[in-house]
C-alpha cells in the first residue's frame, strides 16, 4: 500500500493502483497523475461537474502499464465468492467496489452512501465465509479518518453492500506506451487553453457566482476533487525523471496549487457562514476565478516559453 498515493486519489483509482502494484508494474502513479486538464460533465439538471475521477482513468492505465481492469457487475454473493476464489488461486488480487454505507472499518458506515473500492486478497472458506480485506483509502471526513487498513470481513455481512457492486481483475490489453513527459506536459497546458477557448471554465464558474446553499455544498465537494488531482499532479511534476521544462513544476506548486486550496478552505468557511443565516462572501466566486486563472495564465506561459517557465 505504500507505493499507491491514497491521500490524493478516489477510493477506486486507489484499488486499481494497488492491484498494478500487486502485478508488479513499476511506475503505479503515472497512469492516475499524468493529466492536467480542465473537462467537465453533464450531471443532475444540467449542472456542469468536474471529470473527476476521469471517465478515461481505464484507458490511461491500459496505456500506461499494458493492463486494463476487466469489470464485472456482482451478481449473487455465491458467484462472486467461487470467481473471487477461482481469480485468487491463480494469484490474481480482486478489486471490490460496494456501498460504503455498510462496510463496517469506514466511517461512512451508518452515514453516507457511495461508492467505494477495496481489494480482496484471501478467502478463509467455511460455513462463513471470511474475506481478507485491504483498504488503502485516506481521507479525512465529518465522522472520522478513513486509513489505510487491512481487515477482516464476513461475506454475508457485505451483502447489501455489494447490491449494485462489482468486481474486477487486471487483464493484459498490449505493450505500455513509453512515458514521454516533454509531450504529456505541452499537451496537459493544450487541454487547459481549451477550456478557456470553449468556454467550458466560464460556464463552470458562471454557475457558482451568486451561489445559494445547494450551490456551495457542490462546490465545496468539486474544490475537493480538483485539489486532490491537482496535489497529485503536482507530486508527479515534482518527481519525473528530469524536468520537462525548467521552472514548470514549481511554477505550478507556487502559482496554481495554492490557489485551489485557497478556494476549497474559503468554500468550507462559507458553508458554516451560510448554516449561521449569513451570506455567501464574494470571495468564493473571485478564489474560483483566480484558479482558472491561474490554470490558463501557467499554460499559456509555457507554450509561448517552451525553455521553461519563469
């Protein structure tokens, strides 16, 4: 679990990473890191989220390490314990996405709804099944500290965790493609610029201006994911082997980092000024502003100044 940055990643991306991990595959950050981008999706009533975890995380694995997880919806406890069996005693580790409303070592138990990834390594059989259990999700929520953890778990006790789960294994999809960093970043500050000539990061931002309580819960959870993939970013320019352009990753460590979390720490602060009946600062919506901002102000520098950014 050490070599799987959990406390920058999705509880799924967690296990898929720890499952490459477990099939040896040297670089497990790559794959889950590599993007900066701005893309947006369609969800409840039209409202623009973030694509985050990306709807492509599968095909960025496939074509990073050669393998690709093959998903299959659980169908019955009983299929699932003779095929998780069936994968384990072939040496392979299984990936597990449930409720995590009913997974008893997280504190979302009893709380939240959600989907969540884990990773079964054994199978103690009986008339009880027992699964061995490895976990390696962080983070800290309302109700507690998710860590990494291994456990212990019944397989009846899981079952209306796994009514709408499924399961998965790595299976081999051709050669990994060679990391270049020089093409991944110009294509990374491409993708940026995009979202500003499109117009999607307006619209993203257009919806949070005059933002009412059901609006600043979104954006809190939406500053959330984007610092988390911005953090993980971060780490992956700050350790790639020689800089792909001079003065990039601090750039992004000085200019862009600071200011999503200054936008996550503003939109919780407000979240409590709200439930006290007062407004909503307009330093929420200028901190949002002043991060796309600064996305598009980094990128734009570092294609005209491909030799490195000052």
């Amino acid at each position: 679990m050490g070599r799987v940055d959990s406390a920058y990643m999705d509880c799924v991306s967690d296990v898929v990473a720890l499952l490459l991990a477990h099939a040896g595959v040297a670089d497990v950050r790559t794959p889950f890191a590599y993007q900066w981008a701005f893309r947006v999706v369609g969800g409840i009533d039209g409202v623009l989220e973030l694509d985050l975890p990306p709807r492509a995380r599968d095909r960025s694995v496939a074509r990073f390490t050669g393998l690709r997880p093959k998903w299959t919806d659980v169908e019955s406890t009983a299929e699932c314990l003779d095929s998780w069996t069936a994968e384990l005693g072939r040496g392979n580790a299984v990936a597990v996405t449930a409720d995590a409303f009913f997974l008893p070592w997280l504190p979302y138990c009893g709380n939240e709804h959600m989907e969540h990834g884990f990773v079964v390594e054994g199978v103690e059989g009986g008339r009880e099944p027992v699964l061995h259990v490895v976990d390696p999700y962080e983070n800290r929520t309302r109700w507690g500290h998710a860590r990494p953890t291994t456990t212990k778990v019944v397989l009846g006790d899981l079952g209306p965790a796994l009514d709408r789960g499924a399961w998965a294994v790595l299976e081999p999809c051709g050669p990994a493609e060679p990391l270049d960093p020089e093409r991944e970043v110009r294509a990374n500050c491409e993708a940026v610029l995009a979202s500003h000539a499109d117009g999607t990061a307006a619209a993203f931002a257009g919806q949070y201006r005059e933002p009412d309580k059901a609006a600043l819960h979104r954006l809190a959870l939406q500053s959330w994911l984007i610092t988390r993939d911005r953090q993980l970013h971060g780490l992956w320019l700050r350790e790639l082997p020689g800089t792909p352009a001079p003065g990039f990753s601090r750039a992004f460590d000085e200019t862009v980092l600071p200011r999503w979390q200054k936008l996550q720490e503003l939109t919780y602060i407000a979240i409590r000024r709200v439930e006290a009946g007062r407004s909503v600062p307009p330093a929420v919506p200028a901190a949002l502003e002043a991060a796309l901002a600064a996305e598009a102000e980094l990128a734009g520098a570092s294609l005209d100044h491909p030799e490195g950014t000052a």
